[in-house]
C-alpha cells in the first residue's frame, strides 16, 4: 500500500510523510500561480484535458486552481514508480524523490496546448550494452487514455523474419522495449497498427518513438498503422521508376478460433491486360494479429484491390456465425485511399461481405 498525502493548504503548511527504510518520500509541488493557470487552460475544456497526476493506478484530477494541490508518496526505493502529470506547463511543478530533484522525463501529446510527461524514480531498468556489431533499438510506446490492449508491434529483419514484437498496453503508460540487433549488412521493418478512438480528440492519444544506434527513426503521435525502415543496408520496396507501392494492414484482436480474410488485386494499364494475385490473411489462434503485406504495381495503373470475410460457424446447432470487426487500411505511394472498421459478415443488413477498393 503507498502512503500518500495531500493539502489544500500552503506548501508550508504540509506536514511530510514519514516513510520507512525501504520506501523513499516523493513530491510532487506545483509553482504555477492562478493567473498562470488561466493562461495555460486546455482549449478543448472537457474533463478529458483536465490537468491530472497519475501513479500506481491512482488518478487525481484537477477541475480548477482550488483543486490543484502539492502530492506526497512513499514509495519503494528498489523499484521502479512512473509518475505521470498531464495538462500543466512542464514549468509549473517539480519533482523530487528521497530529497533529491528530478528531471522531468518524455513528454507526449496531451491537450494540444500542455503535453504529459512520464517521469521514472527509484530503481529502474537500464538499456542493456550491445557488442560493437549490434546496434541498440529502443521503441518506446506511450499508451495515452486508453488502458485496454489495443496496438500490436513487431520488427522484422531483411527476410521477413520477426525479431522482436510487443502488445503494449497500460493507461497512462510509458512502455519502453530494448533489443540489440546486428548493424552489419543489416535492414530492419518496423510495423505497428491497431484499434483507435475514431476522430476522438477528448483523450490523449497513444504515441511512439523509434531510435536504432542511437537515432530517432520515427515518432508519431496521430496514427493508425505505420511502417519504416531502418539500417545501413536498406534498399526501395519497389523499383521507383516505374513501379507504385501498394501497402496494406490488418489489424484483428478476435482470438477464439483460427480463420482467413482473402484477397485479389487485379491490375489494368495500357500496355497489357488485366493480371490478378491473390491471397489469404491468416487470422485468430496463434496468429499475430496486425498483417502486413507490400505489393508493387506498375506506374499509371488502374489497381482493385478486394477482401472478403470468411463466415466462420462457432455453432453448429444455431448457426452462429463468428462476428468480425478488424481495422484495415490501404495506400498507395503514401496516399491512403482507405482506412476503416469492418464490421462482417453481412447481418441483417449491418456489415458487409466483401468490400473492393479501386486505387
């Protein structure tokens, strides 16, 4: 149980916690004035911006200046406690553990106006030393408002093979994976994707950040499904010149039992008839749950792309049939021509079978 306190009186007026030999005292003590805070309020003004602390699964919320009051906790010096403070300037407040300042840590997006930042104390985990062929791969995932599993990630080498991979979850929670990869010769893939509050601007968002060798790779704080490429030895998906890029996601957290999307892109230009490919996307079970697929057309072709759901019976004596709802996206040469919740198979109505997008 973590010994906490808090005042509405002055800072002074505070009587410290007392904490025993193994917790350390944290403080949280806010330097904004009231005329300060006025100028720094969120502009959306809901409680989804309302300015906050967060630790250890307990949430202050802080609707007006009255509210916002100093923290206190005692904490364990031998673990690691992430303390996190959301809608204030990062000048308004400090922190300091077992009397000894902190740095304020990452900051991500919150309100549009003040950020929440992620700030770690007592003992924590360090980023392991790679040997002089590897290189160090840091991902670091912010999980925003949201505290069910909702984005997958995996890194993959030049073949296609799955190095490392991650279903970060937690609300309000810096999810940091570390990895040392060969350097040499080397091109990694780094795929993320997922379910998303749909135009959803009252809660912070999840955001990522990507370092390899000690290098930002990508950050994002307003996405749906991503991929990059990193490492010396990395070479275009598609020729360039005379080929389009098609890439396509699917992201799918139905578990109960194993299935199949199927696919066709067919492909018309002027200089030759149609060509269709095709394929399945494995789903459910063992399956990892985002699907990745690059395809490479050529330039100033018409493309259809079409997915089908399959009707997967989970009753036999009724008839139940499995209800999908997988997020999906396709783009071409970074335009993306469509991102959507699929509700399938088809019910009285509601969703749809099959659905063909023409690029």
């Amino acid at each position: 149980m973590v010994a906490q306190n808090t005042s509405k009186n002055s800072p002074a007026a505070i009587a410290a916690l007392t904490c025993n030999e193994t917790d350390a005292l944290l403080q949280v003590k806010y330097t904004i004035t009231e005329d300060e805070w006025d100028n720094s309020s969120s502009k959306f003004g809901d409680w989804g911006s309302t300015p906050f602390l967060y630790l250890q699964g307990n949430e202050l919320r802080y609707k007006n200046f009255a509210k916002l009051t100093d923290y206190e906790a005692c904490l364990p010096r031998d673990e690691c406690s992430e303390v996190v403070v959301g809608g204030l300037p990062t000048d308004a407040y400090k922190i300091s553990f077992d009397g000894k300042a902190v740095d304020i840590g990452r900051e991500f997006v919150f309100d549009g106006k003040n950020p929440v930042t992620s700030t770690e104390v007592g003992t924590c985990a360090k980023p392991p030393i790679c040997k002089d062929t590897e290189a160090l791969l840091d991902i670091q995932y912010w999980g925003g408002y949201y505290n069910y599993n909702q984005h997958s990630f995996r890194v993959e080498d030049k073949y296609g093979n799955t190095v490392l991979h991650g279903d970060p979850e937690g609300r309000y929670s810096l999810n940091q994976t570390y990895a040392c990869l060969p350097k040499d010769d080397a091109c990694y893939t780094f795929l993320i994707g997922g379910r998303y509050a749909w135009g959803d601007t009252r809660f912070p968002p999840p955001s990522y950040s990507v370092f390899f060798d000690g290098k930002p790779v990508r950050r994002s704080d307003s996405w749906l499904f991503d991929s990059v490429q990193f490492g010396g030895s990395c070479k275009p998906r598609c020729n360039e010149d005379n080929e389009s890029l098609i890439e396509f996601f699917l992201y799918d957290r139905t578990r109960d039992v194993e299935y199949e999307y199927e696919w066709d892109l067919t492909v018309t230009n002027r200089n030759s008839s149609a060509t269709v490919s095709s394929g399945v996307v494995p789903q459910g079970a063992d399956n990892p749950p985002l699907a990745h697929k690059i395809m490479c057309v050529p330039k100033g072709s018409c493309s259809s792309f079409s997915i089908s759901a399959p009707n997967v019976i989970v009753n036999v004596t009724t008839n139940e049939t499995l209800f999908l709802y997988p997020v999906y996206s396709l783009a071409m040469d970074n335009v993306t021509y469509r991102k959507v919740e699929w509700y399938a198979p088809e019910d009285n109505g509601f969703g749809s079978d099959n659905q063909t997008t023409n690029m």
